[in-house]
C-alpha cells in the first residue's frame, strides 16, 4: 500500500477527477488512465458500513 498523498500523486501527473473523499456509499477517489478511461478506487470496507 502507498503512503503517498493525492497531491503527490498529482505532482507525477496522475489526473485525478476528485481527491480521496467520503460520499454515502463509502470513501474513495477518482482518477483518469492514460487513455481517458475512469478508474474508481473504492474502500471495501467504509462501503460496508452504510
């Protein structure tokens, strides 16, 4: 598991849609490939915890 931080992630050009964040269903962020493509990174857990 990483230890860095969104921004240092971004600082290495990773784009991300929105930072680490807790919503309804759970925490987690969202980012964008090289292609384009979204990809959602989703705590299993917190989204258990409904």
């Amino acid at each position: 598991m990483s230890t860095r931080s969104s921004p240092d992630w971004s600082a290495r050009g990773v784009a991300f849609t929105h930072g680490p964040r807790k919503v309804f269903w759970g925490y987690g962020t969202e980012l964008q490939d090289p292609d384009g493509n979204l990809v959602r990174l989703w705590d299993q857990r917190s989204m258990a915890e409904k």
